[in-house]
C-alpha cells in the first residue's frame, strides 16, 4: 500500500536571471508568510530580511495572513525599479516596443 502524499505548497522567488521554486510541507493553519518562512529563502536571499513582503498566491496579492490550502503557490513579489508605463514611453520615443519577458526591440 502506498502512503497518501502529504499536502504541501510551494514558494516562489525569481530574480531578472534565475528562479528559486521550494516545496513546503503544508502544515494546519499555515499562512502565506509562514510558508515562506520555512521556505528558508528570506535567510538565502538578504534583500527579503527584514521587510515586509508583498505576497501573492497564482499571481493574485493577497495578506500575508492568508491561510494556504494544498496545491496553493506563493509568490514573493519584487518591487519594481522601473514603472513599466514610462519604459514603454521611452522606448516608444526611440522606435522601440517590448518584447517577451520585457526584453526591448525593434519595430
């Protein structure tokens, strides 16, 4: 007889060159900070500690509070060092538009 697989959630941190994709044993009530605590990437990743993070399940933001269910993926969200809206303008202004993943092109 094969065990039941135990439930468990997965914690996502991407930075421009790499992604880092942890699976957490999901345990009773715990919440989306929680599950990135015991991810371990806040001791991994220096630019987490000590902030706050903006969190997020499947692309949606949600409190950090949220209680997870099986399955649920958190998503830790880096702040943007460019307003997406303005790098199109400027990149409009020299005949340029985006390309996949924000990479810039030629028309």
């Amino acid at each position: 007889m094969s065990r039941p697989e135990a439930p468990v959630v997965e914690v996502a941190y991407a930075l421009p060159d790499r992604q880092f994709l942890v699976r957490v044993e999901l345990a009773e009530g715990m919440t989306a900070l929680g599950a990135v605590e015991a991810s371990g990437l806040r001791e991994l990743h220096r630019e987490l500690a000590g902030r706050s993070l903006d969190l997020g399940i499947f692309g949606q933001p949600v409190p950090s509070d949220r209680r997870l269910k099986n399955g649920d993926r958190v998503e830790i969200y880096r702040a943007l060092t460019t307003d997406p809206r303005e790098a199109r303008r400027r990149l409009a202004a020299q005949g340029r538009t985006m390309g996949p993943a924000g990479a810039a092109r030629s028309r």
